[in-house]
C-alpha cells in the first residue's frame, strides 16, 4: 500500500493555531499527542536557493522524490523514499530509509539522530531544515526512555501450534522492518526494509506506515496513520500481532520475531524465573554465529581482491599454500620441463592472469618467432604462458617490489585458510551444543 498522495500545501509561513485547528483530522490529533500542536514545517535549500517550503498538519513526514511523498523534492540527489523526519514534544528525528546517497548532519553521514530543536540536515546535496513549535507541556517527556502516558506496551506475536512471542516497546518510538537498523525487525518477504513507526504519544500509540509500498493494517484494514487501541490486531505485510497494554510478563522473554512463517523466531520455549531454556541458548548462540560468519565472509571478501589486485591469480574456495611465482626462459625450440601430468593443466583461458593473452603453443612444434616463454608455478600446475608483446623487452626475473607484493599476497592467502577454518569449526561447534542440549533435555 502506497502513501496517499499528499494535499497541495503552498503556504510559506506557519498558520496560526486556528487555521490548524478548526478541524479535528488524525493529522491533527497525532500532533497534539506528540506535543506538536501546530504541525511540522519543512524547508528545502539547493546552493543557498530556496527549493521549496511547506506546513503539514501532522509531525511525520517522509521526504523524497516520489509523487507521493509528504515533502516531494525532484532533485537527482533524492531517492523517491529517501528520509523520515518526526516531531516529537520538541524535538526531530531524522532516520534515513537506506538512500544511497545518505542523511548527513555537519558532514557525518546519520543513520538516525534526534535534534533540539530545529534540525538542519541534509539529502545528498540538498539541505533541508524542520522545525516545529512545542506545546507549553512538552519539556516533561524524555524521547528514549518509557515515560509517556501510555503504559506498558506489548507487541504479541502468535504462533501454530506454538507458545506467542511477545516484544516489548520500551522506547517512545521503534522503526519496523527488515532491515537490521529496526527496533523491530521481521525477517519477512512481506516486510520492507523499512516499514512503519511505532509511536508512543502522551495519551495513544500511534502507527505510521513510511514504506513506499507494501501495506500496514488495523483489524485488517489498510491505514497510514492510526491509533492503536488495546487487543487492536497490528499487521506488518503478513506479521501479525497483538497489542497488549498493561505489566509484561516478566517470566517470558521478550524477543523480536525473525522467522519467515509468520515473523516469529525459530526459539520455541520461553525462559522461567528459574532460568534461559535450551532453546533460548540455541537461538543466542545461532544469531552470534550468523553474525560472525557474515562478518568474516565481509574479511573475506575484500582480502580475496586484495590478493588479486597484489598478485593476480585465481582464488577459490579452497585455497592451497601458494609458492612465489619463479620464472624459468624457454628459448624457441626448447619445450620448459613439466612436474605435472598434461591432465592437471585446466585451459589457459580460465586462469585468472594477466599473461594469459593466448594459447600455449603445441609443444611438439618449436614456435616459429622469438618470443620467450614465461614459466609459472600456479596452484594448478605448471602453466606455460607466452609473453605480451608490452612485456617483450622487460627483464622476466622477478623484481624486489614483486616479490613483497607476493609475500603480502601469500600472507592474504593464507589468512584467507584461517578464516574458512573459522566459519567451518564455528559450524561444529554450533551443532554440537545443539546435539549436547538436545541429551540434556528430559525426555
């Protein structure tokens, strides 16, 4: 579900409470919760030049350059849901949507970041500043901390034939989506990676749908914007829960939904007052391992062009020792002397390497021309390579800057060894503990 297109606002100054007022739209209900009465007014500048100005009703806005964003700003440097901006009882939040040009604030680019006051930011090149003015109330509501009027609330998560998993909102507001940057993150193809907020005011909680696309609903109907009442069904793409208000259960533990059915984890017991249960170690000792095999695939990855931009040569899952690359002069006529069989020397085309321009002649012809032959030790076998024209005249014997750029790249490889033995034992010792509680359990 997309966000409906937004009124035309042409106003360049903020109105007066009345003009606001007159009318009690959600809009305007929102805005008194968040203890902005008079809505939320946003400024857009290019090179010193004003781009364009609006008031909105409400404190929420998404800014980009889609037609139906809340603040459309047609510049190459805004994607069309590029950030979100909220007021609340004084103060901006500003928390990009995933832009690849980004949200920066005094030259350092922000993931999200709370304001005093006025924030002054920017989308790529375009500088935007939105402010607001508070009611006389405001001052006495931190933003982080669970201080607002609400209570307690709970996000119930329910499961076939399985116990619910609750969540528990603790702070003011909490981004949904996929992505990991959400308070509450749902790993599901239904979810965009940034979905909807959820916000808690002086009196209600409120959910906002920010997604360019996809759908949040109440009690099944599609909303944008909405008060979220007790037992209220909340849904996120097909992630369904509960509202609860009033005192969590302190004997549960309080976990974010991650499975792909329903949004739910794979965890299927909760804790005791006694203790964890075994699946709750499984399901902490599960996300510490996902991360630290996508930490060192990242290693991985930028060691393996490391090692390609040092010492071109092919790099695969299994990496051998590599030895320095020792050249042997082939004069015409003189066939290089082989210590593997012909079988184990894979085509020339497929080697990775800047010398291999063409095909190794057929040793049982002498070639025909002066060109010596370059001889390389690969991880393959031995590979004889003729020798680029642009490289006729250099000396074949390897140079000390050649050498060192060898080393390193042997040292890379070799590092390369002990991380796929990292991400391999991390594995068994992971289903081992698995094996080792599945015993310990009663039966």
């Amino acid at each position: 579900m997309s966000r409906p297109h937004p009124q035309d606002h042409t106003s360049t100054a903020l109105p007066t409470p009345w003009t606001i007022m007159n009318a009690i739209t959600p809009q305007v209900e929102f805005a008194r919760d968040c203890g902005l009465p008079h809505g939320l007014r946003l400024r857009a500048y290019r090179s010193g030049a004003e781009l364009q100005q609006v008031v909105l009703p409400s404190p929420l806005a998404v800014i980009g350059a889609a037609a139906h964003s809340d603040f459309r700003i047609d510049d190459d440097d805004v994607e069309d849901s590029h950030t979100v901006v909220l007021g609340l009882d004084g103060r901006i939040l500003v928390c990009d949507l995933g832009s690849e040009q980004g949200t920066w604030r005094d030259g350092e680019r922000v993931r999200a970041h709370w304001f005093e006051g006025a924030a002054e930011f920017r989308c790529g090149r375009v500088r935007i500043v939105a402010d607001s003015e508070p009611s006389d109330t405001a001052t006495g509501h931190h933003i982080l901390h669970d201080d607002s009027g609400v209570g307690n609330c709970t996000l119930v998560f329910q499961r076939r034939n399985e116990p619910a998993l609750r969540y528990a909102l603790k702070r003011r507001v909490s981004l949904v989506g996929r992505e990991r940057a959400c308070k509450v993150q749902l790993q599901s193809r239904t979810v965009r990676p940034y979905h909807a907020l959820l916000i808690r005011g002086h009196e209600h909680l409120w959910v906002a749908h920010i997604a360019d696309g996809g759908e949040t609903s109440l009690d099944g109907q599609s909303v944008t914007l909405a008060k979220v009442e007790n037992d209220q069904e909340l849904s996120f793409g097909r992630v369904s829960a509960r509202i609860e208000f009033g005192e969590a259960d302190s004997s549960r533990v309080l976990l974010p939904p991650v499975d792909e059915a329903n949004g739910a984890s794979a965890n299927t017991a909760v804790a005791t007052r006694s203790g964890c249960s075994e699946e709750f170690v499984l399901d902490v000792l599960h996300q510490f391992r996902q991360m630290q095999r996508e930490t060192l695939r990242e290693m991985r990855g930028w060691m393996t062009e490391m090692v390609q931009t040092l010492a071109p040569r092919p790099v695969d899952g299994h990496l051998s020792d590599s030895r320095p690359a020792q050249s042997t002069i082939a004069g015409p006529g003189v066939e290089a002397p082989s210590t593997a069989p012909a079988s184990a020397t894979p085509p020339v085309s497929a080697i990775s390497t800047p010398l291999a321009e063409s095909a190794p002649p057929n040793r049982s012809e002498p070639p025909t021309e002066d060109v010596p032959y370059a001889r390389f030790d690969d991880d393959y076998g031995p590979i004889a390579l003729k020798q680029t024209h642009a490289d006729r005249d250099k000396d074949l014997d390897p140079t000390e800057e050649e050498l060192r750029r060898e080393e390193m790249a042997d040292e890379l490889r070799r590092r390369l060894q002990l991380i796929d033995q990292t991400i391999a034992e991390g594995d068994t010792l992971f289903s081992s503990v698995r094996r080792w509680l599945g015993h310990q359990s009663p039966k």
